[in-house]
C-alpha cells in the first residue's frame, strides 16, 4: 500500500484527480469505480475542470458506482445518482449509456445485483476503484461485521453509518436504513484501487491501516491485501 500525505483536501483532490486522468489516459477503453460522500466531491471538481481543459477524455470511460439507498428514486436529491449526475455526469462527456449505478429502486434487487456484477466482469473488470471510507471503516456500504459479502448485495446501514451521513438529510430519521453495494470481491478484483481519507474523524481508521491488521471489523483493512493500492490522504487523518 503506497501512502502520499498532503497538507489540505485541496491539495488531496488535485491529486486525486491527476491520478485518475492519468490512469484513464493510458487506455482506450476504461472501465472507472467511483465513489460518492464528502470526500471525492473535490476531486470531481477538478476532473471535471480538467475534462473542459482537454486534458482528460471521458468518451470510452464506463463508470460504475459503488452503492445507492435503497428506494430513492434517481431525482432524489439525496441519491447517489443525483450526487454523480451533480458532480461529474453533467459536467464531463461520459456517454449516458457508459454509466452504471445500482438501481436502488429495482423490483427484484437479487436480479439487480447479479446484473450488475455480471455487467463489470463482461466489460473485463474495473482498471480502477476510486474508494472513500467511513469513520467505521466501511469502503462502499460494506459494513464492520464478523463476516463480509463478496459480490454487489443489499446491506442494512450500521447507526454509525446513519449518524455520518445525516449531515446530508434533514434529521437521521430520514437516511434510508438499507443500501446496495459493491461487495468487497467487487473491489479486491479491480487492477489498482485508489484510496481518498480526509479529515480527523478518519484519523482512527487510517491508523489501523497503518498497523497491517486485517479483520472484517474494519473493512478498509481487506486492502492490505490488494497488490495495488494508493491511498492519497490528507494532514487531519494522518496520525
Ligand atoms: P465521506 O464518506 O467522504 O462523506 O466521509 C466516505 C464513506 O462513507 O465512504
């Protein structure tokens, strides 16, 4: 795991962003993981900045994301779809039919899922997974658990997981109790994993990376495991 600490989120979503043109610049066809949260909204910003300038090309780009509520409709402004279209779909020329997120609101999420997985092995897998991470560890909607669940599957959200991300609702009644997700097979096959963490409420968890331990219980630890993985973080949770 290759570490690189910066000063400020600024100087992280730079970087960030640098490294994922980079990476899409090297192959024609690129088939991109992404994620939502806080954290990579300021790399949107400059990827798509640097999609105006030229300098980065969408058009042979296939992106899927990690995770969705479930039961909110696409135009709800707390979806994941909404958040994407937000901050990079609308601002970038990824082709409409390029983009994959799971579909929160499908009748039979069992066929969702195994769609979904089945789309990214047919496509011949991520080149890279952009990937946050929770103050509990969780990287997608995979929870801390005893166990963890490889392939895309439906999760009931942890409390810690609700309390986090009520910023973005009204009240914490309102974050939808279950997700989606990418399950943690989904990340480990992706060729390279580019990890984001900012903030001192990361600081516990990106210290457990440091420690080389891997345990369910927090599930960023899986990639230790990964021969390929950068992790771009910034001063606040760095120990
Ligand atoms: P954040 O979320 O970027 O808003 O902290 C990260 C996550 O929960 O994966």
């Amino acid at each position: 795991m290759k570490k690189v600490v910066f000063d400020n989120y600024e100087q992280l979503s730079v970087a960030a962003a640098e490294f994922v043109a980079a990476e899409i610049n090297k192959k024609p066809k690129f088939n991109l993981g992404l994620p939502t949260g806080g954290t990579p909204v300021g790399m949107y910003k400059n990827l798509s900045e640097m999609n105006k300038a030229g300098k980065v090309d969408f058009a042979d780009v296939t992106t899927f994301n990690l995770d969705e509520y479930l039961g909110l409709e696409r135009s709800h402004d707390q979806s994941y779809w909404y958040f994407m279209n937000k901050n990079l779909y609308s601002n970038v020329n990824l082709k409409p039919e390029n983009i994959n997120i799971p579909n929160g609101t499908a009748d039979d999420m069992d066929a969702e899922t195994k769609a979904y997985d089945k789309k990214i092995e047919d496509m011949g897998g991520l080149d890279l997974m952009v990937l946050g991470i929770g103050p509990n560890g969780h990287i997608g909607f995979n929870e801390p658990d005893s166990y963890l669940i490889a392939p895309t599957h439906t999760v009931t959200l942890t409390q810690s997981t609700i309390d986090a991300n009520a910023r973005f609702f009204d009240s914490a009644d309102d974050v939808p109790k279950m997700a989606v997700t990418m399950g943690v097979g989904n990340i480990m096959k992706a060729k390279k994993i580019l990890m984001l963490i900012s903030g001192a409420n990361k600081k516990a968890v990106a210290k457990a990376l440091n420690e080389g331990i891997v345990t369910p219980e927090n599930p960023a630890t899986m990639l230790l495991m990964h021969p390929d993985v950068t992790v771009l973080i910034d001063k606040d949770a760095d120990q």
